[in-house]
C-alpha cells in the first residue's frame, strides 16, 4: 500500500514564532492517543517570517510549564511543498486563511482557521507574558473542538 502524501497537519500564523508553535506543541502532545489521527505528523509555520527565529521566551516558558519544549524550534515560511503535504491546515485567524488560499495551490481539503472554531487567535507578540498566556489558554481550549474535527474530516471517506 502507498503512503498517503498527505500526512501533515499544518498550524500556520504570521511568524512561526507563537500561535503556531502552541497549537503545534499542544496537538503533537496529544495525537498519539488519538487513533483517527495518530499517524499523521503535526508542523507549523509561518505567513512572513523570519526564517531561523526560535519561539520568544514566552512561548518558551508556557509551553516548558507543561512539560514540553520549543528550544529546537526554528521558524520556517510555508511554502507549496508543505502545503502539497498536508492533510490539513488550521491557520491562526481567517486573514491567514483568506490569504492562503489566495497564495497557494493545491491546497488540502481541510483547510480552515480557529475562527471556525470558536475565534482568530490574535497575535501576542510584543504583548507582554499574560497576553502570551491568554493566547495559550484560548488554544487550548479550541483543541478539542480542533481535534474532533480533524477526526471526522479526515477521516470521512
């Protein structure tokens, strides 16, 4: 049997340096007790982004606090290739969205944003440690519903 090109789920915001790292993080810690969806591999990346950039301290401490890491973590653009790869793309706000769906071809069929889930998740940066931490908990809290829905959709044949 053939692998499925398709074997990314791809968080997405504007630097790869925040929302997407989290939502990143938070789903990768999870997925493999989720057997709809255990065997895909979750990335993230960025709209404009400073290729190479680490996760801001905040990110580092939030995501640290639960017992992860970002320290290996290095900024990267989205770019056709990945999009080519991914079962699925959950952008940080519908601008992302909006914007890649203009950008890129190809794209998969699960290809959204958290406002379909409850609310954009804005971006924190420069926003000071509590806005980083309002952030990570709104993530979270979309997770679930994030996660019900990759079941179903990519699942659903």
């Amino acid at each position: 049997m053939e692998k499925d090109p398709r074997d990314k789920i791809v968080f997405v915001c504007t630097g790869n340096t925040c929302r997407s790292v989290m939502a990143h993080v938070f789903l990768e810690s999870q997925i493999r007790d989720i057997p709809e969806i255990a065997h895909y591999t979750v990335t993230s990346a960025g709209l404009s982004v400073r290729e190479g950039q680490g996760s801001s301290s905040e990110v580092k401490a939030i995501v640290q606090a639960k017992g992860l890491s970002v320290e290996n973590h290095r900024a990267r653009p989205l770019t056709q290739a990945m999009v080519d790869q991914a079962a699925a793309i959950v952008c940080a706000t519908e601008v992302h969205e909006k914007f890649l769906k203009k950008s890129f071809v190809n794209l998969p069929k699960v290809c959204t944003s958290f406002l379909k889930f409850g609310g954009d998740i804005a971006d924190p940066y420069a926003g000071g440690s509590k806005t980083y931490e309002k952030i990570a908990v709104e993530i979270e809290q979309k997770l679930p519903l994030i996660i019900e829905f990759l079941r179903k959709e990519l699942n659903d044949h």
